[in-house]
C-alpha cells in the first residue's frame, strides 16, 4: 500500500495522533507526514502511506498556506492561545488600536524576513526540542532564520474579540515558505504596532500542491468501504520536480540504487530530478552530481 493521503486535521489532537490513527484505518505501520501541526491547529496535513514515506525529505520544503486569526491585547507564553497569559508593558490594551495602525506594519513582514524560533517548538538546540525546555521553565538562546512571507492579506477585519476583555481579532492570509512559525509572525506584527499579540486559530489551507479542497476528514477515512481508495499517486507529490527518463538498460541497476551517466541534462549541480521509466512510471528520486556527470538515485520507490 503505497501513496498519499490529505488529511483534514482536526483541533485538539497532534499530528502523531493523526498518524496514528491512519495507520490503525489502513491496518499499516509505515505511515508519516510532511509538517507538524500544533494540537490547536486544523487542516491540511500531508500523511505519506508506505513507500511514499521515502518522499519526506523532499516534500518537507514545500510552501505552506495558512488563515489565521491574531488577537490583539496580550502576549502569551506559547504565543497562541493555549498558553498563559504575559503580563508585560506592551500587554497594556488596545483602547487605541486602529486598523490603519495594523496596515502600515504588515509591509514589513512580507518577502524575506528573520525569525527567531519560539521557546515552545520541536526545533532542537544542542540536543534538545525547545519545548521541553521551555516546560522546564528554562529559556536558552536561538538565532534567528530567514524565512519567506510570499503573501500576508487580511481576510477579516479588525473586530472586537468574542472573548471580550478589550481584545481585537484580525483575519490574514499567509503564504510563507517551510520553518515559517506563524505564533511568531503574529507575536512580532503586534510588537511592531505597539499592541500585545498572539495566535488565537489557525487553519493550514495548502501545503505545496495539496489543498485543502482535496482533504479528506479521519472520520471520512475511516467510513469509506475502502479506504486505501483515498490514496492519491505518490508522484503527484513530485511531479514539480525535472524528470530524467531512465534507459531500459538501467531501470533495474537504478532500482538497485546505482547511479546513471548523462550528458548536456541541463540541470544544476545536486538538482533533484524524478526518475522514471519509458512508461512514465516513478522509479526513484535522485540528484545531478555535476563533477561525475551522473543522476545518482537518493530514494528508491519501487
């Protein structure tokens, strides 16, 4: 059983839960995914079934869309809405906060922009998750990374908070490239206009080319007659990527993980390519070595 499934997470349970739960729907123990979702969080989760599990480690680059919802009035320790709230100078209201004051700050994080990593992430510093730490009521340095915002829209104009207490909630739609921590993002928008900030939903609508609109629910999953049916062609996944057509004298060798002579590919040195027979069917993900004039298979997938 191999393929792809598009999950449409649920609030309230992790993304290991989500993996769990497909592997007892599918009867299979090799199933991952492709980008962790917070337990408050819901949508498109990208869960890889059988051989498709090899596709991780390209497919965990892939652009991300997201809806959010940031709540002006006050910071949080996790930076969303499920940790404890800062009491801290820039927490003090939002009795002057007007949405131009919103507009004139979202500028300055759209294209490439620095983060740094929230205490409360899987990121690892010396060894160790963030978030273990940060339980352990310990804070340690983290340098900052250049991620990309390629679109950051408001959706829903500032309002006033269902939950009342003198917070505004704002709608925005983001577009952002792979490590993109959209708590932070909300946090640093609220600093820039002098509010407290964090993150009070979120919603993943696309990751690379999966949206969505074509994810299925677990409850779905597991009603369906057969629900092996709702796996999707893993090549869909890379089917971004260049493709090589592997001679017919080398589709056996290249499924033993050896490498293929080419001349003029016109592909750079270490592009990843598809690998396929003369049928057009996946046979591995591999690499240009430039220096060797060869396509050198990284994951076999038959």
């Amino acid at each position: 059983m191999n393929g792809i499934l598009i999950i449409d997470k649920p609030e309230g349970i992790t993304s290991h839960d989500v993996v769990s739960r497909v592997r007892r729907i599918l009867r299979t123990k090799r199933v991952g995914h492709t980008g962790t979702l917070d337990p408050f969080a819901t949508g498109v989760m990208v869960v890889l079934v059988g051989q498709a599990t090899r596709l991780a480690q390209f497919l965990d680059k892939d652009e991300k869309e997201y809806e959010a919802v940031v709540r002006f009035g006050f910071e949080t320790d996790t930076g969303d809405r499920t940790g404890h709230r800062r009491v801290e100078e820039q927490n003090s209201g939002t009795r002057d906060l007007k949405p131009e004051m919103i507009e004139a700050v979202l500028p300055l994080f759209r294209g490439e922009i620095e983060q740094t990593p929230p205490m409360y992430s899987a990121k690892k510093v010396a060894g160790k998750k963030l978030y273990d730490l940060a339980r352990q009521g310990v804070t340690v340095e983290r340098n900052a990374a250049k991620v990309t915002v390629s679109k950051l829209e408001i959706i829903s104009p500032l309002r006033a908070s269902v939950n009342g207490g003198g917070t505004w909630d704002l709608g925005l739609a983001v577009r952002c490239s792979a490590g993109t921590y959209i708590r932070t993002l909300a946090e640093d928008i609220g600093r820039k206009a002098g509010v407290g900030a964090h993150l009070a939903e979120l919603r993943r609508t696309a990751a690379g080319k999966f949206a969505i609109s074509q994810a299925i629910t677990l409850e779905e999953l597991a009603a369906a007659p057969e629900p092996a049916d709702a796996l999707v062609p893993m090549d869909l996944a890379v089917s971004h990527l260049p493709v090589f057509t592997v001679r017919e004298d080398r589709v056996a060798k290249t499924k033993n993980g050896m490498s293929t002579r080419v001349f003029e590919t016109g592909l750079a040195d270490r592009e990843v390519v598809r690998m396929v027979d003369a049928s057009g069917d996946l046979l591995a993900i591999g690499f240009f070595d430039a220096a060797e004039n060869v396509i050198q298979p990284k994951a076999v997938l038959v």
